[in-house]
C-alpha cells in the first residue's frame, strides 16, 4: 500500500463521520461516507449514502467536486462498489470523474457488491485499503455482521438499578432510568431496523415501541419494525399501542398455535419452537428478519426474552443503563441463559462509558474468544 498522506488520514475521519449521519435510513444498504480530494490535497467534495435507492456516498461527493474531482483522490469508508442494482457502480462512477486514486476503509464482503477495488486498479487507477477500518468498521457494525452471517446485528439494550433490578419486587419499574437516558433509547430505536420485545412485556407495558427525538418532527423519524414474540398468540390484543399505526408491526407466534384471532392485526410469522421446548427458535426468527430485510435489532425484551437470546449466542452488543437506585428484590436484568457454571460465561469487553443524567451507559461486546472467526481487519496505515 503507498504511504498515505496526512491530508487522507483527515479525510477519512471525515468520512466516517459523514457516513454516522445515514443510520437508520440506508437500510439494507452500509452507511457510508466519501471525502473527495482535488490533485493538490484539498477537499473538493464530500457526501454520504443518505437513503437506500439513492445515490451512494461516492456520487454524492462527486457531484459536490465537479471538475476538480479530475486527478484528485477518493477517501470512502468502504469499497467501492461494482455492481447494478438500484444506482449504477461506483467504481466506473470514480473512473468516469477521472480520479486518480482511491483510499478506501474496509473491503466490500457482499459477493455480489465486491471487486471495485480490483475494476479501478485494473483501469490504471492507484488503490490503497484499510485505512482508520478499525473506526470504519465499527461504524458500520449492523451491516457487516449482517452481510458476513446472514442474519441480522442483535443489541440488547437495558436498564436497571445498580444492584441489577429492572423492576421492584411489586413490579413497578417506571422509571429506573433518568429522562437522559430514555432519550438515548428513541436514539437507538430510530437507528435500528427492528425493535423486539416479548410477550411479558407486552402484557406487562403494552409498549408503543416507537421513536421519538427531539427537535424532529415524526415524519423525520425513521420507525423501526416493531416485533413481538407472542409463542402462544395471547399477549397482543386488539387496541394495543404496538398496532396503532405509526409504524410497522410484525407478530411472531409458534407454528402450531391458533393465531386465527390476530388475522388483519399486524402480519404474522410462524416460527418453530426452541430446541430446549420453551420459547420460539431464535436463530429461525432472526433468518425471517433478514428475509425481510432486516440488517440491525434493537432488543428490548424482558429477562426470559433477554436470557434466550443470549442462550442462542445471538447477542453482538449490550447497552445497560443503570441507575443510581437500590432495590434489594425484584427480578434481574436476565433470565436464564443455559450457562450453569461460570465456565461457561458469556464474557464482555467494555468498550465504551457515558453519563446520561444521573446514570452510567456501559456499552460491552462479547469478548474475541465468545464470538464466531470473522475476517481480521487490516491495521491502521
């Protein structure tokens, strides 16, 4: 790889900060960001995929650049790629500006999508990759777990008090968490394609399970698929807030239930039942997500929904929120996960604490050991 210019190092943070501004709205699209440099090093265009079926991030910079792309240099958070779908590829978009070349963050892994790099250099242009993919990467978390494993990117997110009680032992559980960091949560449903919960928490709550933010009106929200895991078809009832229309609705129930009482509710999935006879088989829900187009999970269950997922080692990240608050009794974050022994732990590495308000963000991914061989990502240049 040639050594890489101060000016596409800047350029890169750049990028993939312009690449943030597209979650929750490129689904099943990347994010991604592109900073077009002019032949002196100067920015002359930046752009980012802001929706998917529109102009992908490279496009939108080349637009910005004009003529003064012609000779300069493209820094883009992901390869570019080399296919027709719904726009043309961006590898002959470059070609066709006249850049000389491209410094790209992280490898296109889509079968379908990949080869830009090789197209351009096999045209003359100069291409160098991995630069800043660790940051690029993590960025775009959802959709490379996604395209890598063929289902969809699982966050678990909770909240709790400091001795970890989601709830008093009367049951009562509004509110544990501070305003701040309720706030934080409508954040993290309006970036995820698909918030789920459980049959207790829909009797318990009778969650909306929309997003709200501040500042933006409804219509600026994009609102997740709203799932419910009801095995037995008894948890959602006609009225429920989670079928009120402000966004899409999915039902999961078990494939030998009697599900005719919700026909013209929401629309149903039939999934088979856990190995162990408890519960729905979360593996074939998350393949019926992806089916539908589904890259990223916002998982909102309580503690049995919370413990089968992690059962299924289908949980890629967790949020806890928790709570400068005491309870002393009431039930746990989560329910039983099939680990008896503390051998068989699933272990975290915390890679990130933020106050929200009088409580404390813990954002933690499984440790390297707890997580399915994935492909090594280069070293920053």
């Amino acid at each position: 790889m040639a050594t890489t210019a101060p000016a596409e190092t800047a350029a890169m943070r750049r990028a993939i900060e312009l690449a943030a501004r597209g979650l929750g709205h490129t689904s099943p699209n990347p994010v991604v960001g592109c900073v077009v440099l002019d032949a002196q090093g100067r920015t002359a265009g930046e752009g980012w995929h802001q929706r998917a079926g529109g102009p992908h991030a490279e496009v939108h910079a080349l637009r910005a650049a004009g003529e003064r792309a012609r000779g300069g240099t493209a820094v883009v958070t992901l390869e570019p790629c080399n296919h027709t779908g719904r726009t043309g590829p961006c590898a002959q978009a470059l070609l066709d500006a006249g850049i000389a070349r491209v410094v790209y963050a992280v490898a296109d892994p889509t079968p379908d999508a990949t080869g830009g790099a090789a197209t351009l250099a096999a045209a003359g242009v100069e291409v160098a990759g991995g630069l800043l993919a660790k940051e690029a990467a993590a960025g775009n978390e959802a959709w490379l777990t996604a395209a890598r494993h063929r289902r969809p990117f699982v966050l678990w997110k909770y909240a709790a008090t400091l001795d970890g009680r989601i709830a008093a032992a009367d049951g009562t559980s509004r509110w544990i968490s501070s305003p701040e960091s309720r706030a934080d949560v409508h954040r993290l449903r309006a970036e995820a394609d698909a918030v789920i919960v459980g049959s207790g928490t829909a009797r318990a709550d009778d969650p909306q399970l929309g997003a709200r933010i501040a500042g933006l009106a409804d219509a600026e929200v994009t609102q997740p698929l709203r799932v419910v895991i009801d095995s037995s078809a008894s948890a959602v009832k006609p009225g429920a807030r989670v079928l009120d229309g402000t966004a899409p609705t999915l039902i999961a129930v078990g494939d030998h239930t009697d599900a005719t009482h919700l026909q013209g509710l929401a629309p149903l999935v039939r999934l088979p039942r856990a190995a162990g006879g408890v519960g729905l088989d979360i593996p074939a829900l998350l393949t019926a997500l992806y089916e539908r187009d589904v890259r990223s999970v916002l998982l909102e269950g309580g503690p049995t929904l919370a413990g089968a997922f992690v059962a299924a080692r289908a949980v890629d990240k967790v949020v806890g929120y928790l709570a400068p608050v005491l309870l002393g009794a009431g039930p746990t974050a989560l329910g039983d996960a099939g680990i008896t022994t503390l051998a068989q732990a699933l272990r975290l590495e915390i890679t990130d604490t933020a106050r929200f308000g009088p409580d404390l963000r813990v954002t933690a991914v499984p440790a390297r050991n707890d997580l399915p061989d994935l492909p090594d990502l280069p070293e920053e240049n």
